[in-house]
C-alpha cells in the first residue's frame, strides 16, 4: 500500500505563515510595551525583526529586538557609573543634578512580547486550519 502526502508547500506554508505573523504580533506587542515608557518613541520605533531563516535542522527562525545601545539597559535595567569625571551630570524636572552614579529600573518591552510567543502561534496555526 503506497501513502503519499500533499506537496510539501501545502503541508508547511500554512505553518510558515502562521510564525511569520506570529513573529510580527510578537513586534506589535513589544512596541506597544515599549510605548508606555518612551518619552521620544525612539525605542518604540527601533524595534524590528530580523527575516526568517530555516535552520539546517529545519527550524524556522527570526530574531526581535532593537538595535540601539541602550536597549539592553531598557530591557533589563543597568547601574551607570560617572567614568570621565567624579560625576554624571543630566538635568531633570527639578533642575540639575549631579550623582556619581544611577541605577536604572528595568522596563522590559521585548522579553514580555516574547513570552507570549508560543500562545500566540498556537492561535494563529489554529486560525489557518479553518
């Protein structure tokens, strides 16, 4: 008895297009998470994905995230220390400040997105089997 399935592109796009818009809601989300700290939207706007790519072990990968220097500060948090003199100096609400060092609180935007993840493929898989 001879099985046979239906061309590979049938079977797999669905599926690839399910992750390539789940990859995009993933941006969407953290774009909006980003939005509720931003001051100028820079960080908002620097957000992006990479293309996706199929690993040599048939895995479908794409990459969110930011480039900019400061994004992991953002994400994760950082302690700032003043390196070309005794004190960083930065103007606020209050007037000038002069402190030898800040710790930044973290306002993850990407690692919240990206949690969700999976959720959110799993919706999309099922909306393209209807």
């Amino acid at each position: 008895m001879k099985f046979e399935s239906h061309a590979r592109e049938r079977l797999l796009d669905p599926i690839a297009n399910a992750f390539e818009a789940a990859v995009d809601d993933v941006v969407t989300l953290a774009r909006a998470n980003a939005a509720r700290h931003s001051r100028t939207g820079t960080f908002e706007r620097s957000i992006t994905r990479t293309d996706t790519v199929e690993t040599a072990s048939g895995r479908l990968e794409a990459r969110v995230g930011s480039p900019l220097s400061s994004a992991k500060a953002k994400e994760k948090g950082a302690y700032i220390r003043a390196r070309r003199g005794p004190y960083l100096v930065f103007q606020t609400n209050d007037g000038w400040r002069k402190v030898a060092a800040v710790r930044l609180a973290p306002q993850p935007a990407v690692a919240p997105a990206a949690a969700r993840f999976q959720a959110i493929l799993l919706a999309r898989i099922k909306d393209a089997g209807r």
